[in-house]
C-alpha cells in the first residue's frame, strides 16, 4: 500500500529524472552524468516503492536503523559530489591559468 508521502517522493523523483534529461538534451550535462542522475533517481524510485528493501540492506550492515543508514549514505554522497565539484574546478582553474599565460606571452610578443 503506497501512501501520501510516498505519493509524493515518487512524483519528485519521476520530476527529477525528468529535469535531469531535459539539462541532458540541451547539452548541459554529460552522457556520464545523465546516467549517474537517472540511475540515483532510479534507485530512489526503488525505495520508495519497496522500503522493506532498505530495512533489510541496513541489517546486512548491522546498522540498526534505517534513518542512520540514509544519512551515511547521505554523507557518503555529499562527500563525493563535493571532492568532484572541487577537482572540476581545479581543473577549470589550471585551464584558465594557462590560457592567461599564453594571452600575456602574445601580447608581450607584439
């Protein structure tokens, strides 16, 4: 038996994937992207419908509840989307050094 809130994650979720191939088709997001999002959002739908599924998965863990195991996995994602958010910057950062570098050595050659 599904009730309201479930209703309601269900109907995010299903936005999410939504919006997340809209940004794909307009070219905002990679094709590793795309299935990184849609594959989250998929998972999500997964366990929205079967929650005993996560009830089970936290016990192969041993950890005793479920609200614990979801903000593990939560920092766990965090985590990872930040230190990748951090090496694209870095690496934007080391290309715009360098572009700088080659405008300031023509502009000196001039």
């Amino acid at each position: 038996m599904i009730i309201g809130l479930q209703i309601i994650a269900l109907i995010f979720s299903f936005s999410m994937v939504y919006f997340a191939v809209l940004h794909y088709k307009r070219g905002e997001l990679r094709k590793s992207e795309i299935i990184a999002w849609v594959g989250m959002w998929s998972a999500a739908v997964v366990v929205i419908i079967f929650p005993e599924l996560l009830r089970t998965f936290a016990s192969t863990f041993l950890v005793t509840r479920v609200f614990d195991l979801m903000v593990i996995g939560g920092f766990v994602l965090v985590i990872s989307m930040v230190s990748s958010a951090y090496l694209r910057t870095k690496r934007i950062e080391k290309k715009l050094e360098d572009m700088v570098r080659r405008d300031a050595l023509k502009d000196k050659k001039k």
